[in-house]
C-alpha cells in the first residue's frame, strides 16, 4: 500500500515545483503495468492529497491554483486517449494476424443441397488407381431444335407421350441412363394348344435382339409344359414355364390372358423384375429393341390402323359394353399384342381390364376384340406415358412403308384357324 508523506508547499509555487509534481502524477499513471487497481488508487489519492495541501496554503494565489487545476485535467485525457489508443492498436494486430492465418487455410465445403455429405468423407477404392466417372463420356451429334430427324411422322402424342420410331432416340444414351440401374426386364407371353410350336423361334430371336445387355425373364405360360422347347439363353436371362388351364375357345383364352397376367405378378414377378413386357408369342424379333422402349406403362400402335381415321378404327361401340368408346373420340388404335411397363404399372392396368371383362362377362357381352377392345378403352381415359410405333409391332403379311425404316417386332404369317382349332 502507497502511503503518501506530506509536504509543505510554498505559497508561491515555483516552475521546479509544478514540474516535479506533474512528473510524480505522470510516473503514477504509467505504474499500468502492475497492479491497476493500486496505480489508479495512488493516482487519485495523490491527486486528492496535493490538491487539498495546495489549496491551503495557497488560497490567495487563486490564479496558480486554477492554472495548475487546468493543465491536470488537460493531462488526464491525455492519458485516457493514450490507453485507448494503444488497445487499438493491439486489436488491430491480432485482427491481422487471423486474417493471415485464415486466408493461408485451404477451404472446403460441401453444397447445402447434398442429402448425406457424411458419404464424400469415405475413401473411394479405384481399380488400377483409375478416376470413376459418374458419367461416361458420349460423343454423338448434337440435337439440333430446327432440324429434327423425322418430319415425316408424329414424334409427341398431345399430351406429351413419346412416340417412338428409327431416329427418335440415342441408343447410347439410353443405355448410359439405363444400364447402371441393374434392371430386370421381363416378358409374359402365352403359348396355349398348337401356340407352343412358336416358343423356340420367340425365344431365339429374342435372345439375339431384346434388351441386350440387360437380365431378362422369360414368362411362358402353356397348358402343355412339355412341349416347351429348351432354348440356350444368354448370360443373366433365364425362362420360367408357368402351367395354365386351357379353356375351350381362343376368345376366352384371350379374355383370360389379364388374369393370369395380374395373379402372376401378384404372387412372384413383382418380386423378380422392374419392367414387364406382355407380347404375343407367335411374333419374332427382326432388330433391336432396347430401353428406348421402357415407361411407366407403354402401348403400341396397331400396324393396320395407323395412317387411318379414327372413324376407321374397331373400337367396341355397343354402349352396353364395359370397353364402349363413342363415335368421334379415340386417340390411336392399340394392338393388343404389344403393352408393358413399370411392373406396379402393368399390375395395375391388366387388373383394371380383368374387371371391366368380368363386368361385360356378367352382363352376357364379349368386346369386339377382347381384351385388345379393353385395353383401347383403358388407355383413352388413362393415357400411356409411351407410345411405340407399328415398328414394334409390325405384320409379316404387310408391305414395308416407306415410314418404318425398321421392323423390330413382326406377327409371323400362319393359319390362324389352324393354330386356333
């Protein structure tokens, strides 16, 4: 503790006096380094100390009492702007010296909109120390907006389906989209009494020109198991045989394609595949056909009504009919050979046909073309996310126009009456 001895101080201060006072005042306020607690209690007290001796003993000298009064106050904010001033300074340094160290660090950051950034902290394993790339590198034409490839034919149903046909589509692409997926395409088709001589033929040209590349299960459902050849498949497909009842007439074999269709998905193909085609059997491959085909649920145009008018079309017109379509609407005709889709999709839609059979079945009525009349009147109200052309599902006994550039999917010329009987 500072204990401040008492002096007497002239009545007339002298120059040497006022400068050793403030040289005692200025040596208490630089005492900041120690204790400033004690330094600023021995200031003040000091302070008060010397100005009650001074203003005793020189209370006639009014005029040195208050020149010395003004020059302390002067001092103190002196020393208050001095103290400030260098806290300034020191903040402006550390202030630098982060901003240093933070502009040599090496940022990284992740985009808000990723779902799981904790994955891109995981080291990758590369074969071969090669870069994977998310996205092959394609190099094909570039589309051009002004100038497509097919002008000679409707490429977009109205309300946004695509319509497939040779020059619509990028097969390389596609497949770049597709493939990685790791999808099990699969197909349905019936070979019932003499339709079993058609299943080694399907199959073949199946296996040189469906979905290559792709897993695929073949679904051939027959009364007669035993007569379905063994035909060699590709790696990754495999065919099932899937046992029927025969019914006496072709008709009701036909009506009763969507139930076996519906139950079989029901019970084990949903399970098996992403995508279920449903194709005649007596019909055979002659070119590729591949993802450009897969959709939500996909219809094909029937080959004999293509290039005619509506009016022209077979629709069922009884009004008494679950499949009854008006005169004046309908967007295409359907062939009944050709549909598919995403499985969930397919199930779906045969169940909706199986009802609107059954419910023409309770009233005594059969459609103008079975299921094929159903499956029109299905995709009037509920439109096909794709549409493919009469190339996938062309007929032998046809003549080639000049608009199909490829016959992927033909019906094979036969005895219908033969087969049937």
């Amino acid at each position: 503790m500072t204990t401040l001895v008492p002096v007497s101080l002239p009545a007339q201060p002298s120059g040497l006096l006022v400068t050793v006072l403030f040289q005692v005042l200025l040596s208490a306020a630089a005492h900041k380094g120690r204790e400033r607690s004690a330094s600023h209690g021995c200031y003040a007290l000091l302070c008060s100390e010397c100005c009650h001796l001074w203003w005793q003993q020189s209370r006639s000298h009014s005029s040195w009492h208050q020149a010395c009064c003004s020059q302390l106050a002067s001092e103190i904010p002196l020393m208050i702007s001095r103290k400030a001033l260098g806290s300034l300074v020191c903040l402006s340094a550390v202030t630098t010296l982060i901003w240093v160290a933070v502009g040599n660090w090496k940022v990284q950051y992740l985009p808000y909109y990723l779902p799981c950034p904790g994955i891109f902290s995981k080291e990758l394993l590369y074969l071969e120390e090669k870069p994977v790339q998310l996205f092959p590198q394609l190099f094909y034409q570039q589309p051009r907006v002004l100038a497509p490839k097919r002008q000679d034919v409707l490429t977009v149903t109205p309300w946004l389906a695509p319509i497939v046909w040779e020059g619509t589509f990028n097969p390389e692409i596609l497949d770049s989209v597709y493939m990685p997926l790791n999808l099990t395409i699969g197909v349905t088709a019936f070979a019932i009494g003499k339709y079993t001589r058609f299943v080694g033929r399907f199959l073949e040209s199946a296996e040189m020109h469906f979905m290559k590349g792709y897993r695929v299960n073949y679904y051939i459902f027959t009364d007669n198991p035993e007569m379905v050849p063994n035909v060699q498949l590709r790696p990754g497909r495999r065919f099932d045989v899937v046992h029927i009842k025969k019914y006496p007439s072709w008709q009701e074999i036909s009506m009763r394609r969507m139930e076996a269709i519906n139950l079989h998905i029901a019970e084990r193909s949903h399970q098996e595949v992403d995508y279920l085609f449903c194709l005649d059997i007596d019909m055979v491959f002659h070119d590729a056909w591949g993802a450009e085909t897969l959709g939500d649920i996909v219809a094909a145009i029937h080959p004999g009504y293509f290039n005619v008018p509506r009016s022209q079309f077979p629709y069922e017109r009884r009004s008494s009919s679950a499949a009854y379509i008006p005169e004046g609407e309908g967007d295409f005709y359907y062939g009944g050979a050709v549909f598919g889709g995403l499985v969930k999709k397919v199930y779906e839609f045969t169940k909706t046909c199986h009802m609107t059979i059954l419910a023409d079945k309770a009233n005594g009525i059969m459609a103008a073309w079975q299921e094929e009349s159903h499956l029109n009147r299905h995709f009037l109200s509920h439109k096909p996310s794709k549409v493919l052309s009469p190339e996938y599902i062309w007929d032998d006994r046809k003549p080639k126009p000049p608009e199909i550039f490829h016959i992927r999917f033909s019906t094979v010329d036969k005895n219908y009456q033969e087969v049937r009987n």
